[in-house]
C-alpha cells in the first residue's frame, strides 16, 4: 500500500478544500487496494495532514467510508443521468447507461466499499447510493416514455445487476464457464427490452 503524500499546494487549504483532497485520497487508495486501506491514518498519509485534522472533517473512519461513498456516488449519478437523458433524445446507446453503471460499482470501487461497509456492521452504508439513485430516477421519470417496464423497476434491475457483478461476477462467470462480461451483455438485453414500447 502505498502513503507517499500527495503534493499539496503551500498555501493554507481551505476547509472544503483540506476536506474533497482527503476524499480524493480516499478514492485513490480504495482503487488501488481496496476498502480495508481507505483509513483515517492512511488518508492522512497521503494527503499530508494529520489524523486530528481528518477526525476534524469526518469524525471517525465510518464517517470518513459514508462521505467517500456519497461523493463517489453523486459523482457516478450525475454521469448516469447525463447518459440517460442523451440516450433518451437518442444521442446515445442505452448500453452506455449500463457501462457506466457496471464501471462505478465495479472498477469505480463504489460497490465493494459499500459492501465492505455493510459487512462491517453499518447497515446505512447504502443510504447515500439509494438516495441519490432514487432522485435520479424520479428526476429522470418526468420524461420517460410509456414502456414494458416502470423506470423504477428499470433502474432497480439494473443497479442491483451491477452491485451483484462488482461482488461476484468474476467468480460466477468463470465457475459457469461465461465470458466476464456476460452479466453485462445481460443487463443491456433486459434495459433494451424495457425500453420496447408496451403494448
């Protein structure tokens, strides 16, 4: 794991600005190791600061995972709704809508943090997620067509698709004898089929 410290500028940090550099640290050492390394002495590492100085801004390493976890995810939603809304107009593929929802759970860490977080005793861990994913949804709804299936139940079907595929889609895939992308392939195939008018 590495902690060399991020070269921050000499001038005083304002406290928002002290604040999204350790969340941005905290991302960083979520993508390269994992949840276990995103900790307050870890982050502070990395950011040159100190442990106080982080209990200052979360109040503990819980608080520091809850606020990793809602930026990560505001971040991903506003991603997801800009491609919703092109492939709504039809300046987009679908598919991308699922792409990018697969890579934020998955690579993006979002997923395994939050089921680390969940693991380790705090049940909240996906409020943040849920939240801003259900404001997406009802702000999204005011312009969703009449389909097969109901933009919530949509949006249901394919978040927990790509939750389920960043915990265990490697190891399902390769027990199964699937190509990795399969649960991909999948999820694209049940969002076009939402999208097929209803009768």
């Amino acid at each position: 794991m590495s902690l060399t410290p991020v070269s921050l500028p000499r001038r005083r940090l304002s406290p928002e600005q002290s604040r999204d550099a350790a969340l941005d640290a905290a991302r960083a050492l979520l993508i390269e190791d994992g949840p276990p390394a995103v900790t307050l002495k870890a982050v502070a590492a990395r950011v040159g600061r100190t442990h106080a100085n982080l209990l200052h801004h979360f109040g503990s390493a819980a608080g520091l995972h809850k606020a990793l976890i809602a930026s990560m995810t505001q971040a991903v939603v506003g991603h997801i709704k800009q491609a919703a809304l092109r492939a709504r107009a039809g300046d987009q593929d679908p598919r991308e809508v699922v792409e990018m929802t697969f890579d934020a759970f998955g690579s993006g860490g979002a997923g395994a943090l939050a089921s680390w977080m969940i693991l380790s005793g705090d049940e909240d861990a996906l409020d943040p997620i849920l939240t801003a994913i259900h404001d997406l949804v009802d702000d999204l709804a005011g312009g969703h067509a009449e389909t097969a299936l109901p933009l919530h139940e949509e949006t249901l079907q394919l978040v927990l698709m790509a939750l389920g595929d960043a915990l265990l889609g490697g190891p399902m895939a390769k027990a199964l004898g699937l190509p990795r992308e399969k649960a991909r392939e999948l999820a694209t195939r049940a969002l076009l089929a939402s999208r097929a008018p209803s009768a």
